[in-house]
C-alpha cells in the first residue's frame, strides 16, 4: 500500500504523509506573532495527527526553527502546552530565516500511530 | 535530553550539545565540545541497548566554518567504521548560547545496516575541494525498510561540481541524486515521507524549489525549508534531505 498523504495542495505538497505505523509532519506555522505561530503549527499538527490516527501524546521528535533567539523561549512555552506530559525529542535551531519573511517559527514533527500495523 | 526509542525500532537523538563542557570559542573548545557530544551521543545510545553501529543519520549543526576542521576531526575519529550517512549545517545560533556544536542522529536498532556508497572525507571533494578531516561516511543507509540519505547537493555522483553559481541548477542536479540513490536502496520517491531543504540566501528559495518541485511534487510530501549561514562548503548553495520508508515493506501490506 502506497503511502497516505494528507491535504495535498496545488503546488504538490502534502502537509503530512503517514507510512505505516510513523507520520510526518513539516514546516507547520501560522499568522502573528512567534507565538501565535506556535499555537497554529501545535494545533494543525493536532488536526493532522487525529486525521491520521494518532494524537500529540505520540510525538517522538519535535523540531523548532526559529528566525532570532528571542522567540525560542515563547515558542518552547506554546509547545510545551500542546505536548502537556510528552516527553519528545527536541532539537531547536536559530536559523536566519524561513520560506517567507513573515515566518518566524516553523515547526517539524515525527510521531508514531498507536495500533497501525508495523 | 532523553533519546526516544519507540515500539518500532527508529532511535530519535536530537539537539545534542556538550552541556557540561562548558561555553568556549576557540578551536580548541570546540574539539572539547565535540568530544563531550559524543560521550552523550555513545550514553544515549547504550541507555536504550543501540550501539554506534546502529546509526544510520547525523545532521551536524555549527555555529561558525571556522569549527568545522576540528569538530568534523572529532567525529570522524569517534565514528570510525561506522559509516553515517551525514548532512552540515552552518546556523546562526544553537539553543544553547555557549554550544559551538550540536547533533541530531537516527539510529535503527539491529545495526549494522547495509551502507551504500561508503567513501572517506579525504578522497570525495565538498564543492569543489576537498577537506583535510578524515571520515568515514557513505551515500544511503539501509535499516530494513528505513532509507536514509546523504544531504545531497549540486555534487554529482561522480564528485563533480559543474553548478558554480547557479542554484537552480544546483538544486535539479541534487534532486536527480535522489531519484538515482533510491533505487539502489530498492525504493523510489514514492516512498519518501518527508524532505528537509536548505538554502544559504532567501533569494535562492525561488530558484531553489523551481529546480525541486517538479520532480518532488510527483509523489507530495511535507517539506521544512529555511535559510542557514552556510553549507559544506561556500560553494554549495543548497541541500535537500529525503527521508524514505520502503511502502512495500510496511507490515500487512501486499
């Protein structure tokens, strides 16, 4: 069976694609500020991960990128809200800039399904 | 940080810095950051029973070229044999304000995988030289249905660089890696399920995803993308990594 991609746009990509028992989510971010950009990537990662059958308790491996240091504090806060007791994998970059000026925070996210096959 | 080791066998490391090493600039404080993320790298890795030659990918992360040498020295004296499949990033800043260096890894138990296209540092040029570090790193790395990629760049297989300048170029040529390597590993970019995309200046991103999208858009898949201070080498104004699971070897499936 050929991977599952999820909400695939125009330009030919998918904003999640599910192998197996693993999904994989990139580049999530949003409108405003750093941290309501935060917010918006944790809550489409939540969407996302309940459309594929999984849920933000079964992250393994969150990774922040963020455009100056000053948003990795607020960032981390908003993420670590959304994961609640998840202790995940984190790896956070400074980097000097994102797919657009606007974007402030992207964020890239490895979970696993509970109960799909392996 | 505590290393994940999830039911299904892939070992996520990640954001590895020296802690205890302690801030420092210089050259030499960077070989001693180096050492000291290894020492973490080897703990985590035993602290769930996975050996070094278990790991398939690193993604190297420095704050300056300047560090590359010596800590590139470090790892290859520290992973000697193992053959990592490994991509460089030059960033702006670690979350750690005293780190010079950090790394993130995947590892798949039940090692060692199957290494293809095995080369050391000192016989394959980065752009268009090569460096004086010393190791041992291959192409792709098979860990059952787990494929795992070089960063690949404007490098031909052939360790040519003939893109000097032209990103776009670059960036289709980095691309042609990929479709030609998967297959080696019995896969294609069907079974990719994620990309990762770096650029050394805004301004590439355009040229940039027009040279990838029309092979990558074939087979849609999430993709990160953002800007770092700089690659291997100058020269190299892109990278692309793919990370693939063979679909046909999932479980349950025909």
């Amino acid at each position: 069976m050929a991977h599952q991609r999820l909400r695939i746009d125009g330009a030919g990509t998918a904003r999640a694609v599910k192998a197996g028992p693993e999904i994989f989510l990139r580049g999530l971010s949003g409108p405003g500020d750093a941290a309501a950009q935060a917010g918006q990537a944790m809550r489409e990662a939540r969407a996302l991960l309940a459309e594929a059958g999984s849920a933000l308790e079964h992250v393994c491996k969150v990774t922040i990128l963020v455009t100056d240091r000053a948003w990795l504090a607020p960032v981390r806060q908003v993420v670590a809200d959304h994961l609640g007791g998840t202790a995940a994998v984190a790896t956070d970059l400074i980097v000097n800039g994102l797919a657009s000026p606007e974007m402030l925070v992207a964020i890239d996210i490895d979970a696993v399904i509970p109960g799909a096959p392996a | 940080m505590i290393p994940i080791l999830h039911r299904d066998g892939t070992l996520h490391l990640g954001g590895i810095t020296a802690g205890a090493a302690g801030p420092g600039f210089t050259i030499e404080d960077a070989e001693k950051q180096a050492e000291a993320v290894f020492d973490a790298l080897e703990g985590q890795l035993a602290s769930v029973g996975c050996r070094l030659t278990d790991l398939c990918k690193i993604t190297m992360q420095i704050t300056d070229r300047a560090f590359r040498q010596a800590v590139y020295g470090v790892m290859g004296r520290r992973l000697a044999g193992v053959y990592p499949v490994s991509t460089g990033l030059i960033v702006k800043a670690l979350h750690d304000p005293a780190a010079v260096f950090q790394l993130d890894a995947y590892a798949v138990p039940g090692g060692p995988h199957e290494r293809l296209r095995k080369y050391r540092s000192t016989s394959a040029p980065y752009g268009l030289h090569r460096q004086e570090f010393v190791a041992d790193f291959c192409m792709v790395v098979v860990a059952g249905r787990r494929i795992f990629l070089r960063g690949q760049t404007g490098l031909t297989l052939d360790r040519d660089f003939p893109s000097l300048h032209d990103v776009g170029a670059q960036a289709r040529l980095a691309i042609g890696n990929v479709e030609k390597l998967l297959p080696e590993a019995g896969a294609t970019l069907a079974d990719a399920v994620a990309a990762t995309i770096y650029v050394t200046d805004r301004a590439q991103i355009e040229p940039v995803m027009q040279g990838l999208m029309p092979t990558l858009s074939r087979h849609p898949v999430p993709h990160s993308l953002f800007v770092v201070k700089g690659l291997a080498a100058p020269e190299i104004l892109m990278e692309i990594d793919v990370h693939a699971i063979r679909a046909d070897a999932i479980h349950g499936d025909a």
